[in-house]
C-alpha cells in the first residue's frame, strides 16, 4: 500500500511539472505589443514615435532596442529606437549571418541633423556598402530622426516592393527575418556594440522576441537561437519526465507483484 501511494504521488508530481513546463518561458531578451491604433491615421516620419502612431512595436534586449512598423497601403513605416548616441540599424531577410541583408542605417549628428542611408550585405560579416554604390539606389522614401537624453531614434519609410535587385520584397503576410542593431558612434562603418535577430510579422502580431547576440561580429556561426528553437524545450522536459514516470511505474509493479501471495 505505501508503494502504491508513493507511487500516486511521484505520478501526481510529475504530471504537474510537464504541465508547468508548458507555460513560456520569461523572454528577457526581447517582447513584443500590438496596440489599438488606428490603422489609416498617418505617419509623421520626424524622429518622434508618437502615441497610436505604430500599430506594432517590439523591443529586444530588455527595452534598449525598439522596432515599431505600419504598413500603409504599398508603403510600409519602421521607427528604430536605441538607448545610445549612436547609429541604429535593422536589416531584412539575411540569408546567413548578414549575407544578402536588406539594411537600413539612421543617426543623429553633432549638428541635430538625422542622417539614413540603404544598404545591401554583400558578405556573412559584411561589409554592407550602400546600393548606390552597388548600382542600386536609395528606397528610402522619407525620414527623420532625434537624439535627445542617451536615445536615438529614427524613422523611416519604404516601398514594400522597391523594384531594387539590392532590397529585399518585404510580404505583410509572410514571417520576415530581421536583424537589429546599434553602434555607439556615428560613424555607419564602426562595428556594433550590441545586435540580434529575431522575426515578425509586417500585417500581424509582433512575431518572435528574438535574442539578443553577443557583442561579436555576425560570421553565422553563433546565431542566435529562433521562437522555434525555443519552443522545443518542454517537449524534450516531457519526454525525460514520462520515462521517469515509465521507470517508476515498473519498479513499483515489480515490487507489488513479490508482495502479493500467488495461489
């Protein structure tokens, strides 16, 4: 009888933590907020992220980093906001590492003026030379910027399709992979000081938080983990925990069986 009980509660035990093994992890590297802006009112690309401007925002390592988007029409708008004096930058479906990303840079200079410039990736660590110089040309339709107490903002706007052979076509509907980062210079060709990468949704919820990625150049061999790789983890927690249960449970019935009398 006092194996059978035990045995009810090591069962009990185990089954509430696979359950608690299912309810998502703290993510301190990055969350994500969709608001209830009104999606026709417009975007004043001035350097300022004003209250209901941005349906969507996310924001990655614990709040440094901020990415807010609309999409309007055949336009889509990104605000980026960073707690440095610095550069601020976001770069679209990079292929690995940074090859073949579709970057934007923004900062702020000495004299207030805010300066944006179209990139394009040509290499896993870079470099990402303007498109102009690539034979491209720049997409970015409008933008403005402020650094005001330790932050940056910029803001900026672009077709979804540009027709550019050096941007990326961003769909609304589809998960595009972005890579964030900032610098603390304003100097565009200074290597970051802190970047990630992490995945969203143009017309939907804000997507995976993402992670933030150690202060080193992106040579892809340290990628961070995705949304999906994270999730795994309660699966393989609830398969060791249901073989524990297995084992038990036979150890036990072994047990009960010497125990009880036969004919």
């Amino acid at each position: 009888m006092k194996i059978a009980k035990a045995f009810v509660w090591c069962l009990t035990f185990c089954l509430i933590a696979l359950l608690a093994m299912f309810e998502p992890p703290a993510n301190a590297a990055g969350s994500s907020s969709n608001s209830n802006a009104d999606k026709k009112s417009a975007v004043t690309v001035d350097g300022v992220i004003k209250d209901g401007e941005y349906p969507t925002s996310t924001t990655y390592n614990d709040g440094a980093y901020i990415l807010c988007w609309r999409v309007q029409k055949d336009a889509v708008y990104f605000a980026m906001q960073a707690k440095i004096t610095g550069w601020v930058a976001v770069g679209f479906n990079p292929e690995k590492g940074m090859l073949h990303a579709d970057i934007v840079m923004g900062w702020v200079g000495a004299d207030g003026k805010a300066h944006a410039q179209d990139d394009f990736s040509t290499g896993e660590m870079g470099p990402h030379p303007e498109d102009t110089g690539q034979g491209g040309k720049n997409s970015i339709l409008a933008f403005g910027g402020k650094e005001e107490k330790g932050t940056t903002t910029i803001e900026f706007s672009r077709k979804l399709d540009t027709g550019d052979t050096y941007d990326q076509v961003l769909d609304p509907s589809a998960v595009t992979k972005i890579i964030w980062a900032y610098g603390d210079t304003d100097d565009s060709s200074m290597m970051h000081s802190t970047r990630g990468t992490a995945t969203i949704v143009l017309d939907g919820p804000a997507g995976d938080a993402g992670k933030v990625a150690a202060a080193d150049p992106v040579d892809g061999s340290q990628e961070p983990e995705s949304g999906a790789e994270r999730r795994t983890w309660p699966v393989h927690a609830g398969l060791m925990i249901l073989g524990f249960v297995f084992m038990v449970s036979g150890v036990a019935s072994a047990r009960l069986k010497k125990k009880i009398p036969t004919g």
